[in-house]
C-alpha cells in the first residue's frame, strides 16, 4: 500500500514539473548528474597528489572531516538555493531574496566561475585525453624513467598539440551540455558513472595484487599525527571544497533541475560518500602501484599521473605486457570520463544563464561559451611554454586561474551561500525546501543549519585570515 506521504511526494512533483521547462527525469540521473559533476580530476588526480605530499593518513582523516563540517553542508545550502528558484540561479536568488540587497548579482557566479574553472580544468583534461590515446597506441611500452619526464615536458610545453587535445575535450563537453539536460546531461551522467565504477574497481583488484601492495595501504590508512601542519589542514579544506564542487553555484545549477520530491540532505551525503569512495579508490589504484616500484615514492606532486605513474604502470607488469597496456589504458580513460563528466558541468553553469536570462537557445548558448573558453583554454595551455614567462601576480595563467577559482571564489561562495541561507532567506521557505513541504523528517536540519550559520563560514573566515598572513603559527612548506 501506497503512503501518505509518498503520495504528496508525487502529487508535488507533478504539480512542479508542469512549471519547469527543462529537467532530471529521474532522482537517480539527478544524483548521477551531481556526483559526475563532484567526482573528476580532483578525485583521481588531485587527491592522490595532496595526500602524497601531505603525509597520507592523517590528511584524509582531516579531508573527511571537513567534507562533513563544511564540504555537505554548503552542498545542501547550494540545493535550497537552485532548486527552489527552479529555474536558474539568478532567479532563485531574486526570488529567495525578495529582490532585496542585490543578492541577485550571485546569479553572475557560476557564469564567471564557469569561464575561468573550464578554461584551466580543461587544459589538464586535454592532456588526460592525449594520455589515453597514447596508451590506446602502446606508445608508453619500452621507455625508462627520464624518458617519460621528458615525453611530458616535450607535449605539454608544446605550442599546438596540447590546445588541440584541450579543444577535443571542450568539443565533447559542449556537444553533451547542447543536447539539453536529460538527452546530454543526465544520459551522459548514466553512461559514463557506472562505467568510470566498473574501471575503478578492475584497476583497484589489479593494484592490490602487486607485490609491495602493503606499502601503500599502510601509507594510505596509518595515520601519522606529527606531519600535520597548518597547511595541512588548508590543502584538506580546499580539496574538500575542490572535490565536492562547492562554492561556485554549479549545484544550484544542477540543482535547478531537481524535483520536488529529491530529497536534498540525503542526497547531498549521498554524493559525498560517492566522491570520497572514488577518492579512496584511486588511492588504492596508485599507491600500492607506486610503493611496488623499489626507490619510487608517492610525493611526486603534479607530476604524479602523468610521469610517475605511466613508468610504474610499465615496470610492475613488465613481464606481462598486455597487463601493461589495460592498465595504462583503463587508468586513463578512467581520467577522461571522470574529467568530462566534471566539466560538463562547468559548462552547463555558464551556458544555462545565457540559455534561460539571454533567451539564447541551449546549443547556441554551449557553443558561445565553449568558444571563449577555447580562447582562455588556450593562454592557460600556453602557460606550461609558449607564455610560460607571463606572469600576473607571481602566477603564470594557468597558476592564476586556478588560484582565482580554488582559493578565492570556491571560500568566497561558500561563504555567501552560507551566509544568505543562514541569515537573510526566510527560516521557514529553508525548512520547507529540506523536509520537502514537511513530508520529510530530516533529522540533520538542525545540525546542519547550525553548521551553515556559525561553523561553516567561521572555518572559511579562518582560512582566509591564514592567506592574507594574520596567522603566524601556520606556515607554509
Ligand atoms: N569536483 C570536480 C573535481 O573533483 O574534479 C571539479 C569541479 C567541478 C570544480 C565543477 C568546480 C565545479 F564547479
């Protein structure tokens, strides 16, 4: 028997999907969708990297706390946000706001964060294309060390090849976002999430079997409380933010597209524990492989996937080279889905402004924003040669952007979220969007409010005091 309440359920979401023009078709695309958008290059390139040279353990441990004090609980507030404008972010804020205190002026976030987080993200997503296709063609097999630091150094300082691969990825981009929410983005999101699982998994079983495995585990789950310092618990907090997408009002974007009967908090950790586990997962895919090459450590930095692990991929299966080549190739184009289905969602934040305030049609406004981002896409590609002597700042342009996106607007979002969730939009529209018209419990809404007023924009107050040097006793490396 059917009920009551999941009766209203339906009754309100038919009610409401008769009001929007474009929508998720199903609560599982709509979860799909976010969770592409959180899981990307943050998870399986970013993660490793910041743990590596962060001293394992102890770092994730920090990393999962700040995704419950701070990552979910922004996340939910963006939920409230987009979904009960229902149509895009400018509107939900004027409508939340009543119009008052130029609140509406947020709606032009996700389109600048859009332009500049596409246009770097982009870059890194070109070279993961690249990387797959030379593992497609064995081109990895038979180089030694200096080899592969050498190949990378060549490619991405190139003056072509890397804007081209780059373009590649934000053609693809732009042809999922132009077929519209459920055709492009949702189906897309259907796709490629159960595929990117099925390779995680296929790549974990291998990685676990190499002799040294140990090693790794041990790095990635003991923690070791003395190699904790302040910026430790920074790099956490930012990756935390990085990874779940938060701050840039591409959740409302998404979340613009719910319906009515999602239901926000749940959702919301949903998604966390899916971009944690992909998180850990690719933990497990790298470490054990690296500590299996004697004299090879994980702290590499940046170069980690892309130098280090094409050798380490070789050398562990060396006397097996078609376990060499599968794996290679299974890594990478694990890379591209999970960094496309990232920056569809980039795209999407932008071209859903033009889309629904210019009355620009979809595909016309994703091709709009993809050609300025191709622009943008390039000087931040030219940065690693051509432009490698441009610097604004100190930062090359790529440097920049990143820098723009991740230390300043992701804080500086979250914050205002928070802030306007916590303190200006009215209590009771806030219950109504978590409980779902009071048809759901929700037994978190206090927690969670208490977090999104005082913890949550503390915390990021905190960091920001720490970057312009108020603090002293966190230093940095
Ligand atoms: N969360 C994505 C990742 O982990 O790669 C990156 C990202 C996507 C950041 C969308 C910001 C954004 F708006």
């Amino acid at each position: 028997m059917k009920s009551v309440r999941s009766v209203v359920n339906n009754a309100n979401a038919k009610m409401i999907t008769t009001k929007i023009t474009a929508g998720f078709a199903s609560k599982v695309g709509a979860i799909l969708a976010v969770a592409g958008s959180a899981v990307g290059l943050g998870n399986v390139w970013r993660f490793p990297t910041e743990t590596g040279s962060n001293g394992g353990a102890a770092f994730i441990l920090i990393y999962v706390l700040f995704m419950l004090i701070l990552g979910v609980p922004v996340m939910v507030t963006e939920f409230v946000i987009g979904r009960h404008g229902h149509k895009d972010v400018t509107h939900s804020f004027l409508s939340l706001s009543g119009g008052r205190g130029g609140w509406r002026w947020m709606g032009l976030l996700p389109v600048v964060a859009g332009f500049l987080v596409l246009s770097y993200y982009s870059v890194v997503a070109g070279w993961t294309l690249y990387y797959a296709f030379e593992a497609g063609l064995n081109g990895f097999a038979g180089k030694d060390a200096a080899q592969y630091a050498a190949d990378f150094a060549a490619f991405s300082s190139h003056p072509v090849w890397p804007s081209v691969w780059m373009a590649l990825t934000v053609t693809m981009t732009c042809a999922i976002v132009a077929l519209g929410v459920r055709r492009g983005i949702e189906r897309g999101a259907k796709i490629m999430m159960p595929l990117l699982f099925l390779f995680i998994v296929v790549l974990v079983c291998c990685s676990l079997t190499l002799p040294g495995a140990d090693r790794g585990l041990t790095f990635l789950f003991r923690p070791d409380f003395s190699k904790v310092t302040g910026q430790t618990v920074l790099s956490a907090m930012g990756q935390a933010f990085f990874s779940l997408s938060v701050g840039l009002c591409c959740l409302c974007t998404y979340a613009c597209y719910f319906r009515k009967d999602v239901d926000l908090m749940k959702d919301g950790l949903k998604v966390a524990t899916i971009d944690t586990l992909v998180a850990l997962l690719s933990g497990l895919i790298i470490f054990p492989a690296v500590y299996s090459v004697p004299g090879l450590q994980p702290d590499a930095g940046p170069s980690l996937v892309f130098i280090t692990l094409p050798n380490v991929f070789q050398q562990v299966f060396s006397g097996v080279p078609l376990l060499a080549y599968i794996f290679s190739l299974f890594f990478y184009l694990l890379l591209v889905m999970a960094a496309l289905t990232s920056s569809i969602s980039m795209l999407e934040m932008a071209a859903a402004y033009f889309h629904e305030e210019w009355r620009v049609s979809r595909p016309k406004s994703a091709v709009g924003v993809s050609l300025v981002c191709l622009l943008l896409g390039t000087a931040c590609s030219l940065s690693f040669g051509l432009l490698a002597e441009v610097k604004v700042f100190d930062m090359t342009i790529f440097d920049l952007f990143d820098f723009l996106v991740a230390k300043f607007l992701m804080p500086v979002g979250s914050l205002l979220m928070c802030l306007f969730v916590g303190w200006v939009v009215d209590k009771e529209i806030v219950r109504q969007e978590i409980t779902n018209q009071g048809t759901l419990r929700s037994p978190f809404y206090s927690l969670w409010f208490f977090l999104v007023r005082y913890v949550a924009p503390l915390c990021i107050l905190l960091i920001f005091a720490n970057e312009l040097g108020l603090f002293g006793f966190i230093q940095k490396p």
